[in-house]
C-alpha cells in the first residue's frame, strides 16, 4: 500500500511540475535556449508609472533583430494612439536593456497625456513573461524637438507577456 500512494505522489510530481516544463516555450533544446525576443514577437501588458500614478496598456513588437540587438516599437493606443521606436539590446540570462527612442505618432489633444521618447528600460524574461522597470529623466518635445530635463524622474514599471 505504502509504495502505491508513494508512485501516485511521485507521478503527481511529475505531472505537475516536470511535464509543463518540457512543453514550455524556454525548454532546452541541445543546450540551447529556444529564443523568444525574434522577429514579428508581440508582447502586451501593463505600464505603471508613478507620480501621477497611471497605468496604461502598452504593446511591444521587435521588428528586427541582429545578434543580441533588437528594434521594434511600442504602442499605447489610450496615450494618444502613440508608437515609439525602441531600441535594444538582449544581456544574456534573459536580462535586457532598451530605450524608447523616437516617437513616430501621437495623437496631442489639450491637456491628454501623451507618449514620449526618451524612457530607458532594464527588464527580465521569466519563461514567457517579460518584467522590468524604467525612468524618464529627460524627454524630447514634439513640437520642438528639444530635449526636456525633468527636475525628479518618473518611474516605470512594466509586465508584458508573449502573445505571438
């Protein structure tokens, strides 16, 4: 009796915790990590910021991709239906760094809160979860396209998961 209820323990174990792991998108493959940040790559999630505490939902697509290098942009269709141009670089362990360099659209209306460049990110993949923070210490101004030193950053905070 004690060695059946030990094989049902040890095959819930088994069940539960090695079976998802060999279908899961990061599964080693003769050593080698399957890579999630590729080409065409969306991600959606949340961006937080504080001081106005705001939340908006962002998408992120990596349109290229060279070596540990990667461009895409991001949308937030509530901050004016604005895309930025990001720029990137994967460090290894699922650690990457990015900036959001260029606005390509916004949409501007009195007083709305809108997108800028200028934010630098530091974030992690954790299997298909991508978390991290950033601040914006300066920005450029859209209509003058002159650099904005802010007196306190404003602190970010993101959590995007893959999509596609």
């Amino acid at each position: 009796m004690r060695f059946i209820v030990f094989s049902y323990i040890l095959s819930f174990i088994f069940l539960e915790f090695a079976l998802p792991q060999l279908f899961s998108p990061l599964v080693l493959l003769a050593g080698e990590e399957v890579d999630l940040f590729k080409v065409n790559s969306v991600w959606h999630g949340t961006m937080a910021q504080a001081n106005p505490m705001l939340s908006y939902p962002v998408i992120l697509s990596i349109k290229k991709r060279k070596d540990n290098a990667f461009e895409g942009v991001t949308w937030y269709p509530t901050l004016g239906n604005g895309l930025i141009l990001v720029m990137g670089r994967i460090e290894g362990k699922g650690n990457l760094t990015f900036s959001e360099d260029k606005v390509l659209y916004a949409e501007v209306y009195d007083n709305d809160q809108t997108v800028v460049a200028g934010p630098k990110y530091t974030a992690k993949l954790e299997n298909t979860v991508l978390k991290g923070t950033g601040e914006v210490r300066e920005y450029i101004d859209q209509n003058t396209q002159k650099k904005i030193k802010l007196s306190e950053p404003v602190k970010l905070a993101f959590s995007l998961k893959l999509i596609k």
